[in-house]
C-alpha cells in the first residue's frame, strides 16, 4: 500500500468512527432509558464516553501495535485535558460554582491507578479487569454524591436528547450497526497507520500519542468550548472529569481484555509521568474554582512540550510483530 493510500484509508476510517461515534452514544443512551435507567445514571456513566478512541484502541491492541493502543488511551488523554481544555480557557475563562475535592481526586486516582498496573511492563487482561472495577466504582461513587446534591453533567447533552427519540429496539439496532461500523473504521486506521509508520520511519509509541491521537480527539475541543463559551463550565468540567474515568478507567480496561499491552521503558519514563502531573495540575487549579487565561496557556504550552518530548524519546523506527 502506496503513502498516499494509506493517509486517505486513515482519513477514512477517523470519518467512519467519528460518525458512528455520534450514532452508538445516542443508541446506548437510547436502549438504556429504554429499559428504565433514569436520566441521571445514564448521565454519570456516559460522561466523557469516547468510542472513537476505544475502538481505535481495541483494534490496535489486537494487531499488536501497542504504540497505537497507549496512544488512545494517554495521548487522547492529553488532547482532552491539556490541549482542548487549556484552549477552552483561553477564549472562555471559566468559574465554577462547586468544585468539590470529593470529585477532584477521583481523576487523579484513576490515573495513578493506571500507572501503577502499568509498572510491570505490561496491561494484562487482569489489570484490565481491575480497571473496569475501577470505572464501576468511580460510577458508583459518582452516584452517590449525587444523591448528596453533587452533580456533574455531561457533554453529550445534544446526543442525549435525541436518544431520547429513539424507541428501545431502534436504538439496539443502531448500537449494534455503530460497533460494527467503528470496529470497520478503526481496522482501516490502524492499517493504514501502519504502512505511514514504516515509510516514514517513525515509532509506533510517537505516531500514537500525537499525531494519531490528536486526530481521534481533536473533537473534544468541540465539546469543551461552545459550553464554556455560552456560560456552562460544568460541562466542560465534567468532560474533563469523564474524559479521564473513560480513557484510564473504561477504555483501557476493555483494550486490555481484547489483548494485554506491552508498555515500553519511555511510556513509563516520560508519557505515564506527564500525564499523571497534567492530570494532578488540572484537578488543582479547578479546585479554585476559576480556570483564568494563564492557566490555559501553562496547558496548552504543556501539550506542545508533550509532543515535542514525545518525539525525542521516541525516535526510531515502529516495529510489529510478524503477523
């Protein structure tokens, strides 16, 4: 497969997900509410719900390309709570009207949590099932503030009304059409990522934590800034918040059990470290309860080191196994 060929299959496969994306978070909405789950439940559990990235990271675990898998879950990540949310601030500055610490903390332990499994050099299926525990609990617990009067709301407001439309069996048929169509989509990005890798010379872990990464989630962007433009810094907030639950908690939990990840020596030296301390810087300065312009450009100025430090440490080329 010719370079050019393999940019447009890229191209297309993101188009596929992004659309269908769309498509399984109004169906999954929809059957829910179809078979009685209230309208709050289903708010906390799919707050920062990223199905492009998880199926984009699935099908790169199971070719075996661990740059592409990591690259889902951290460098997406960054995209969301570094990049989109610092360029958020620096159009809207945002202010708070609860910021409470109880909610603050749970990103970071979900990323450290993360870490952690990571440490041995690899996610296996078994930290995988632990992350998953770790989603439901962090679920749970979110349900549990709310019925102290702690509330988070979601992104996804749009897709939620017309989920709302959809009858039970409509919204099951759309959600099992959206899989596959997502699945389809992220098997022609990770082939197609594989053939610019190795023309270009590039590593696998470089091409999934930037460049690839900014492509999937550059929507976030989308999601954070007309809320905070039009007043709502909750639900760029609970984005941030959900974003990072999703990609640690959900998504990695459920690429791990497709297929363990191998995580190399610069994962755990320079990406894992960066995002645990974006994530810890974040938490703080929403706990103020103002996210002013400065705090966007510190983001935004960390994203850029991000890259740049990403391409550094990971210079050379990507290497698969032989399939």
């Amino acid at each position: 497969m010719n370079l050019l060929l393999s940019v447009g299959l890229i191209f297309a496969g993101i188009a596929l997900i992004v659309y269908f994306a769309e498509k399984l978070v109004e169906a999954a909405v929809g059957t829910a509410r179809g078979f009685g789950l209230s309208a709050f439940v289903v708010s906390v559990v799919f707050i920062g719900f990223d199905p492009e990235n998880l199926g984009v990271g699935a099908v790169g675990t199971y070719e075996g390309v661990a740059g592409i898998a990591l690259g889902s879950i951290i460098g997406a990540a960054l995209v969301a709570i570094a990049l989109a949310f610092g360029i958020t601030a620096l159009f809207a500055p945002m202010e708070f009207a609860q910021a409470p610490g109880t909610v603050l903390v749970l990103p970071i332990v979900a990323v450290v949590l993360f870490g952690a499994l990571c440490l041995d050099g690899e996610l296996s299926r078994a930290d995988g099932g632990i992350l998953l525990a770790g989603y439901a609990a962090a679920v749970g617990y979110l349900l549990h503030l709310s019925r102290r009067g702690v509330q988070i709301e979601p992104a996804e407001g749009r897709e939620m009304r017309e989920a709302e439309r959809l009858g039970r069996w409509k919204a099951f048929f759309l959600l099992v059409l959206s899989l596959v169509a997502i699945t389809g989509g992220g098997e022609m990005v990770v082939r197609g990522s594989k053939t610019v890798i190795e023309r270009l010379g590039i590593s696998e872990t470089f091409f999934g934590m930037t460049i690839l990464a900014f492509l999937v989630s550059i929507e976030e962007l989308a999601r954070e800034l007309p809320a905070a433009l039009e007043g709502r810094a909750e639900i760029a907030f609970g984005n941030v918040v959900g974003s990072i639950f999703a990609f640690f908690l959900l998504n990695a939990g459920i690429i791990a059990l497709v297929r363990p990840i191998p995580v190399e020596r610069q994962v755990l030296a320079f990406h894992l470290p960066a995002a645990v301390a974006t994530t810890i810087l974040v938490s703080g300065i929403v706990m103020t309860r103002r996210v002013p312009r400065w705090a966007g450009v510190l983001l935004v100025v960390l994203y850029v080191g991000f890259i740049v430090g990403s391409y550094f440490i990971g210079r050379g080329p990507g290497r698969f196994p032989a399939s």
